[in-house]
C-alpha cells in the first residue's frame, strides 16, 4: 500500500522525462539532416554514367558536384549570421525544405543544364544544413558531453562514405538514377517532423532595435566566394590556369573581397563579422581546419586511383581501403573528451595533427607496388589521429562563444574548411599532373590514366610517385596547421564559464 507522497515517485521513474525524450528526437533529427548532406556526393557520383548515358552533358557532367560545392560553401557565413540572428530552428528549417525543393527538382530534370542548376539549389539547402546541425549540436549538450553527439554525426559521415556507392549503385542498376534525389524525400520529411515538434530554442532576450539583415554583405560574401572556387574548381580542368577565364576569376573575387571587407566594415550587424579573424582562438581554429580540409583532398581524391592503378585493385576493394580512416575517425573523436578534459583543446589537437603529420610523411616510403593492407593500415591511424584533431577544435572553439555568436563562428570554421578543400583539389591536382607530365613527356593527367587500361609498369611508377608528391603536399598542409596552434591558439582555450563551467 502506497500513500499519496509515493505515487508520483514511481510514475516518475517509469517515464523519462520530457526534456530527455525531446534531445533524443532533436538528435536523431540532427542525424537525419547531416545523412542528407553526406550521401549526397558519394551516392550521385556511383550513378554518373547512367545520369550521362540518360541526360547527355559528358563535358559538364562535373558540374553536378562542383555547382552544389559552390552554393554550400558560399552560404554557410550567410546561414551562419541567420541562426544567430534569427535563431537555428527557422534557419535549419528553411534549409531542409530548400534541399528537398531542389532533390524533387533534380529527380525532374529533363537535360544536364536543368539538373546541374537544380543541384545548386540542392546546394543552396545544404549549407544551412552542415553549418545549423553543428550548431545545434553544441547548443543541445554541455561541453563534457559534446563529444558524444559529435561522434554520432561523425558515424554518419562515416557511414555514408561506406554505404554511399552501394546505394547508389543499386538505385541506379536496379530502378534508376531519379530515386537517388527522390529518397532524400522521406528522409527529410521525417527530420522536419522531428524539428518542428521537438526542437525548443531558448527565449532571446528581447531586441531594443529592430532587425538589421546585412543583405549587401551577403550577396559580397557570396559572389566572392562564387568566383574563387569557380577559379579554384575549373581552373587547369576546363582551362589552363594562366588563361584569361581564370585570371578574370581570380582577379574579380580579389576586387569583389575588398569591396566586401568596406561594405562590412560599415555595417551595423556585419554578415562576416571582423571579430572571427581579430579573436586568436577563432584564428587559430579557422586555419588549421582548413588546413585539414587541404590535406583530406589527398586520401579522399587520389587514394582510390592509387589503389587501383598501383596496387591493382578494383573499384570495391580500393573503396575499403579508402575506409579505413572512416571507422578510427568517429572513435578516437568520441574518446577525445578524456583527452582534452586532462590536458586541454590545444595540446590534444596537436598531438593528433602530429600524429597525421606522420602519417602522411610515412605514405612515400611504402614499398611498391606493395600490399593493400599497407595503406589501409595507414589510412586507420591517420583517421585516428584527425578524430584527435578535428573534434575537439570544433568543441573548443564553440565554448568559447555565447549562444548569439555560435553560429557564425561554426559556420566560419566549416566555410574555411570548405575552402581548404577546393584549394587542395585544384593544387594537389596540377601537382599529380606535373609529376606525370614530368615522367611520361605527356600532357596526360591523373583522371585520364586511371580511366585508361594501359597499366604497364611505367605508367604504374608514374601515378605512385604523382601520388607520393600529393601526399607530400598533404603533409606540409599539417605542418601548416601544426604551426598554426602553436603561435596562434592560446595555451587554454577562454571557455565561457556561465556556458560550461571550467575549460579542461
């Protein structure tokens, strides 16, 4: 028998409780959102040849992937100020429906042109999906427990890059490439449901000015960033890079940022903010991810040609061993926090850029042609070390800002990081190309030798020493990053105390 005190007791117990159960559907919808984003380049790149073999379009086909990197790039500073001026709900809210306006348009197009600028709209959501998710994510969990959501995202990255191919594969062979676009539908139908009824944003104190959106800065920051990476994506690809194509881009982006650093300068509320570079921890952090997203464009983009031109694999099997880092990668990242928690943001990601660094320097020595488990084997410590390296900048630097400047200073890591990966294709790319010219006398470059069925042992040497020389590149992009924290980044990271407390 039970008195009036104890029944509620025990009610309670067998329920958990509401703010717990709305966290784990915002997570879950968090997820659903980030899967989105991280299919998409790996299941649309299986299903290029049908897409090409039903649209047409085989000299713009690479535009699919480039046109929906620019849009996502260039909107995250912009998506970034919104969330913090608007807050992340409506921002994540509106991205989502743009990426599922543009997937339904995409699974529509009638010819190359229409799917490629469909796919810039796709792009246009995206961006507000990668910048608001992470934002979100440091929102919802103090900073001993980020690590845990960030490794759940970092799994669907991880996940994606395994489970990508396979699915687009079978769409593509077994239905056809229009359901690639059409399955983001359910998907991101489920994540809204989730958002709208779950996700409670904290009351904003109230505003003694009205709204004043930097539309000018905007539209700078957009178009600038347009024109570098359209120079930095096509250059020395659809033309050379000493052509007037890419010197009119490069030279335009040049007077389109300085007309955009005055425009901000006088705004009220700056779109990009000048306190994301004055601040030395932002700095810090801004360079050396975008240095991690230099060096990636060496595993991600010339791994697999190596793997199959070098060590004779086919297209599966040098997929596996380009996933290596994507099983060490979400482990060593969801164990970081009782790293940094004894000896802090700074010395954790400098011991697993070091550990990179490594990493990336042993690649040249590997024995040719050599085994498949060799780089596989470097693959899974490099992903292991990035995890130490990535995660807990990305959780640093968010404690360190309050909820009003969160979103623009992720969105500004994530833009950098972006950056770094255009930068490095394009660079990596005429460095492949180089060494290839270099030791066949030919203008052949990379991507037509690993189409090509000539493997003579000539050609062979060629792309691992193109390879090598990338990785090398690769390398020097982690010093760069090294360099980076230890004469910018402070000792201790300044972690807002009223956010979680003390700084480990």
């Amino acid at each position: 028998m039970t008195d009036g005190r104890t029944a509620p007791r025990e009610r309670s117990t067998r329920q958990a409780p509401p703010a717990d159960r709305r966290r784990g559907a915002v997570v879950a919808a968090l997820m659903l959102c980030m899967a989105l984003a991280a299919l998409d380049g790996t299941i649309v790149a299986t299903a290029v040849p049908q897409i090409v073999g039903d649209l047409g379009g085989l000299s713009v086909f690479s535009w699919l992937f480039s046109g929906y990197l620019l849009a996502v790039t260039v909107t995250l500073p912009v998506y970034g100020k919104l969330s913090d001026t608007f807050g992340r709900k409506p921002v994540l809210v509106a991205g989502t429906v743009l990426f599922l306006a543009g997937s339904l348009l995409c699974a529509a197009a009638w010819n190359m042109a229409a799917l490629i600028a469909f796919r810039v709209v796709q792009g246009l959501g995206g961006g507000a999906l990668q910048g608001t998710v992470q934002t979100i994510a440091a929102d919802l969990y103090p900073l001993k427990e980020r690590p845990r959501i960030q490794a759940k995202l970092s799994s669907v990255w991880a996940t994606a890059a395994v489970a990508g191919p396979a699915v687009g594969g079978l769409l593509a062979g077994y239905a056809d490439w229009r359901w690639i676009f059409l399955i983001n539908l359910p998907v991101g139908g489920v994540a809204l449901w989730l958002i709208v009824r779950h996700l409670a944003e904290p009351a904003r104190p109230p505003r003694t000015a009205p709204v004043r959106v930097d539309w000018k800065g905007a539209l700078g920051v957009f178009a600038t960033g347009a024109l570098l990476l359209a120079a930095l994506v096509q250059g020395g690809v659809a033309w050379p890079w000493l052509s007037a194509p890419s010197l009119g881009l490069l030279g335009g982006a040049a007077l389109l940022a300085a007309a955009t650093v005055a425009v901000e300068r006088r705004a009220a509320e700056p779109m990009l903010p000048g306190w994301v570079w004055r601040r030395r921890t932002i700095a810090a952090v801004n360079l050396s991810l975008g240095a991690l997203g230099l060096l990636m464009v060496a595993p991600t983009v010339f791994l697999p040609t190596y793997a199959q031109s070098v060590l004779g694999l086919g297209p599966i099997a040098a997929g596996f061993v380009l996933s290596a880092w994507t099983l060490s990668w979400p482990i060593t990242a969801a164990f970081s926090n009782r790293v940094y928690t004894r000896i802090g943001f700074r010395l954790t990601a400098v011991l697993g850029i070091s550990g990179a660094l490594a990493c990336l320097l042993a690649f040249p020595f590997l024995p040719y042609p050599g085994e498949a488990w060799q780089p596989a084997l470097l693959m899974l410590v490099l992903g292991g070390c990035l995890g130490l390296f990535q995660l807990p900048l990305m959780v640093g630097v968010q404690s360190t800002v309050p909820y009003g400047e969160r979103g623009t200073t992720t969105a500004s890591v994530l833009f950098c990081r972006q950056v770094g990966q255009s930068v490095g294709a394009a660079a990596f790319g005429a460095v492949a190309n180089g060494v290839l010219a270099a030791r066949l006398g030919s203008d052949t470059d990379l991507d037509t030798l690993a189409r090509s069925l000539d493997t003579t042992d000539t050609i062979r040497r060629a792309v691992d020493a193109a390879v090598d020389w990338v990785y090398l590149g690769a390398a020097a992009a982690a010093a760069l990053a090294l360099l980076a924290l230890l004469t910018l980044a402070p000792r201790r990271f300044p972690v807002l105390k009223e956010t979680t407390g003390e700084e480990p």
